[in-house]
C-alpha cells in the first residue's frame, strides 16, 4: 500500500499549502498595505488568487480521487475482498465504478501481486520468465541445492554444478 499512501499523502500536503495560501495572501496584502511595499502586497494578491483558484482544485481533483482509491486498495488489501460484488456493497458503489477505479489501480500500480480476472481479483502466481529452478546435489559436499541456470554453483562450498 505504499504507493498509494504516498500519492495520497502528496496530494494532501498540496491541497493545505493552496489552502493556506488564501489567509497568508490576505496577511502579506494588508502587511504591504501597512508598510507600503507594492511588492510584499503584489505578492500577497498572487497568493490569494493562488488560494482561491487553487484550494478547490487541489481537494476536488487531487486528493479526493486519490482518497477513493485508496479507500479502494484499503478493501482488497487489508478486509480482503476480493470480487468487485463485495467491494461495491462494502463502499456503497456502483459495481461499474469500482471497476473503473479497480483499473485505475491497476494502471498506477497500486495492486502489486493481484491480478484481475473477470469480476475476481486474484493472487498473482507467475514467476519470472527465465528463472527456472534446478535441484542438484553437489560432489563435493554432497549438499542438495536449487540452483539457476544464472548460478550454478554449490551455496556452502562454491563448487561448479556439472549438468
């Protein structure tokens, strides 16, 4: 869940700074006002336009659907629900948007080691290509070892594996 926890938790440091940037904009304004700098109140009406254009987007458009999938993430990994049927009744959604946000996961990777068939999610069992396991017994020590084509050599006396 760590990618998802750290996409969220941008998206939430984003979202206070815009926020913060409306009352600190109106604080540097009236501060430049007082002292009668154009520049400090310039950039206080910058930060205020920032702040109010920008606090509605960043928790609309940012953190808000990062939330939800999360909150998605948060069913299959840790409830362990694993049919979009029981993930839409457990989060009061439509089964079609759970999964259109199941992909949505799965494209930003989210769902590491789960895999989706159908309307299942389902444990993600494949090895990597070219890593086939050999098992031997070695000559020297008679140790019984699983090697790889990679390294075929004995793990407690280094001897070479001769198949």
């Amino acid at each position: 869940m760590q990618p998802i926890k750290k996409a969220l938790r941008n998206s939430f440091i984003l979202s206070i700074i815009l926020t913060l940037c409306l009352p600190l904009g109106g604080v540097m304004m009236g501060v430049g006002f007082a002292i009668e700098q154009p520049a400090v109140w310039g950039i206080g009406i910058g930060m205020i336009a920032i702040g109010f254009y920008g606090t509605p987007i960043g928790w609309t458009a940012a953190y808000a659907p990062k939330k939800t999938l999360y909150r998605i993430v948060s069913a299959v990994m840790e409830e362990h629900l694993h049919t979009v049927q029981e993930i839409a009744v457990q989060l009061s959604l439509s089964e079609k948007d759970v999964r259109n946000r199941l992909d949505q996961c799965f494209q930003k990777r989210y769902l590491p080691g789960i895999k989706r068939n159908g309307d299942t999610l389902i444990l993600n069992e494949n090895t990597e290509l070219g890593k086939e396991e050999l098992y031997a017994e070695c000559t020297a020590c008679g140790a019984r070892f699983l090697y790889t084509k990679d390294e075929k050599v004995c793990p407690y006396c280094g001897t070479p594996v001769k198949k």
